[in-house]
C-alpha cells in the first residue's frame, strides 16, 4: 500500500532565493541529476507567478499590508511537497495524478484559513522520478493587535505552533485526501518510529521506489584484512626508505626554494621602491606639465592683451594723424586765403589812394619792416639765419 506524503521546510530570504531557480527551472545545468530536461515540458501550475519568490513576497506584504517584524534571518516562506510513491502513480494514471494534486493544493488554500491569496507557487514535476508539487505559500496567521484591530501576520512560528505541528499537518492531509477518493495509507507516525523528519532532497530520494531498490540491492558490508607482523616490518622498511629518498630530498629543495623566495622577495621590495619614486617623477611631471600650461595660458593671455593695446593705440594714432592732416589741410587753405586777401588788399591800397605799382609798395614794406610779405619766404629767411648764428 502506497503513502500520502506532505513535507513542510520553512525558507528565509536566501533559501528561498536558490528553491526558486530549483522550482521554476530557471538554470539549464542542474545539479540535481534526477532531473531530465526532456521532460520539463510536462511540468505545469496550479499558481504561477512571474516575479521570484522574494519580489513575490515583498509585492504581497505591501499589496495585502501583512504586518510582522521581519528581520534579514526570518522565516518568511514555507514549502510543501505532495508526492506518493511511483508505483501509486503509475497504477492511477495521468488524469488522476492531475487530480491528486489539485486537491491538495485546495487542501493548502483551506488550511488554517491561510487563503489562495497567501500562496506564490504551486508548480508540479514530472521530470523527476516521482511525481511531486512543490506549494510556495506565507505563513500568515489571522490575529489582533494590541489595540483589538484584526490583521494578518507573517510568522512562521505561530503559524506552526506546538511541537505536533506537522502530525496534524499529516493528519488531516491523510484525512481530506482519502476523503477525495484516493486509496492511500497514513505513514506510521515518528513518535512510533523515531525517524527524523526528511528535508524535501532527501524525500524525493525515497519516493523513487526504483532508485531506493537498486541502492539497497547494492549495499555490501565489506572487513579490511589485517596485516600480520611481516607486512608490518615491510611497511617499516618502506617508511624509511621513504623518508630517506622522497621526504628529505623534498625538504632539501623546500629550504632551497624558501631561500630564493627571500631573495625575491628582496628584489620585488627594491622593484616596488623604484615604481614609488616612478609614480612621485610622474606626479612631479604632471605638475610641471601643469604649471608649464598655466603659464603658456597667461603669456597668451598678455599677448592678447597686448595685441588689443597695441590696436587700440593704433586707431587712436590714426584718429589723430587724420585729425592733424585735416587741420593741416584747412590751415593751407588759410594761408592761401590770408595770401590772396593781402594780394587784393594792396592793390585796393595802391588803387585807392594812387600809390602806383603794387610792386614799388611791396619793396617799400619790405625794406622798412625787414620782413618779407610772402610768409615761406619768411620762416626759410629766417630759419638760415638762425642756423648761421649758431655757426657763428
């Protein structure tokens, strides 16, 4: 007669992290040699979620606002496995395996009023040996706070309270699954039998009837001989040979090595020495380099300062010569003037008052005055004699 088999193991943050890539299949190289990747295909939910059991998690806590105090070492997931032997589900067939399954993920949805909602995954192996299903659920339980108010709280340890826990865990499996129809015995109970409760690795070992067969078939209970007093000296012999052709010349060669790693050692310090004072030339470098760019940047600097000076100059020295030229130009317009207005005043003068020629009055002024009435000929009169004074 076949079992009906539930296992619980409980999971904090990092267990959980490495069942999901297990559960969801989510790496190719399986560890676990059971596992046949041609037969993945079959797998199938009853839940299935797209985010990993930790976002899952975090997601929900917010989502349903699940108190608890949760701490990076809490328990804050369990899983069940549901499974039977082989032979059980070879003889019941695909449909009712199908079945099986589906109940007891109902079975876990009503337990302890936990809720279809507290349950992130429920996925079933056929890839296996056995037959399987992995139930990724909360442990919530429903309870009031200090104030009265009902909530809901992430806690393991309440929610498997008492240290037969997992009997009626086992109990009332046993009870609703052969309620459904399924022929299968209750296991004999620990307290019976003094097992140890399996982890889920170790469950999966067992359920596969035809791999337990062959290990048990292989089983051999195998003395070591003795050696008598002969083979005793021999091993004597031998050890010291041992010790003489292998162990001391080893030793030899390790002193040896030993002293050359000193004197490498040595030189890798004079070597580290010579890198220390590369690496203050290249800051030293860097810094020159730098000051060398700083000042190359104020010279250009002054050069464009002096540029602009030396423009700015320019254009006001053009300003001027344009200025000057321009008062040079209408002071020989003056003067032509000035020259053309004594011409006409002379002639007036003579005409005016019968003086005769205008050149006899022109002498005359001359002569008298020393100064001559053409005003170029003048400054160039006077200019030579200043010139002969200084001769003299």
């Amino acid at each position: 007669m076949s079992y009906a088999i539930v296992r619980n193991e409980k999971l904090t943050r990092n267990e959980a992290k490495g069942r999901y890539v297990h559960n969801e299949r989510k790496t190719k190289g399986h560890t676990n040699k059971d596992i046949d990747p041609e037969k993945t295909h079959l797998n199938y939910y009853f839940k299935k979620n797209e985010l990993s059991y930790i976002k899952e998690f975090d997601n929900l806590r917010k989502e349903i606002d699940l108190k608890g105090h949760i701490k990076s070492n809490s328990i804050i997931l369990c899983e069940m496995i549901f499974t039977s032997d082989k032979e059980f589900f070879d003889n019941i067939g695909e449909e009712e395996t199908k079945r099986y399954f589906e109940e007891s993920y109902k079975f876990v949805c009503n337990y302890k009023n936990l809720g279809e909602e507290n349950i992130i995954s429920a996925v079933v192996h056929l890839d296996e040996g056995t037959p399987h299903m992995h139930l990724v659920f909360i442990p919530v339980v429903h309870t009031k706070d200090k104030e009265g108010n009902q909530i809901d709280k992430v806690c393991s340890r309440d929610f498997w309270k008492g240290r037969d826990s997992y009997r009626i865990l086992q109990n009332n499996f046993y009870d609703y699954i052969t309620s459904k129809g399924f022929e299968l015995e209750r296991g004999i109970e620990v307290e019976q039998t003094g097992a140890k409760h399996e982890k889920i690795e170790d469950l999966k070992k067992i359920t596969n009837f035809e791999n337990t067969k062959k290990v048990l078939e292989n089983i051999k209970l195998e003395l070591p001989d003795i050696p008598d007093i002969n083979d005793i000296k021999i091993i004597k012999l031998n050890r010291e040979k041992v010790e003489n052709e292998i162990i001391k010349p080893k030793d030899k060669l390790i002193n040896e090595l030993f002293q050359d790693n000193k004197i490498l050692h040595k030189e890798l310090s004079k070597q580290v020495n010579l890198v220390d004072k590369a690496s203050e030339y290249e800051k030293e470098r860097k810094r020159i380099m730098y000051d060398n760019e700083k000042l190359h940047n104020e010279v250009d600097k002054i050069k464009s300062e002096y540029k602009k000076k030396e423009f700015d100059m320019e254009w006001e020295y053009q300003s001027q010569i344009k200025g000057l030229e321009k008062e040079n130009k209408h002071l020989h317009k003056v003067v032509d003037k000035f020259k053309e207005t004594i011409d006409k005043f002379i002639k007036w003068i003579c005409k005016k008052f019968d003086m005769g020629a205008e050149n006899n009055l022109i002498r005359d002024f001359e002569r008298e005055n020393n100064t001559l009435l053409d005003a170029e000929k003048q400054v160039k009169r006077e200019e030579k004699e200043n010139e002969l004074e200084l001769e003299r």
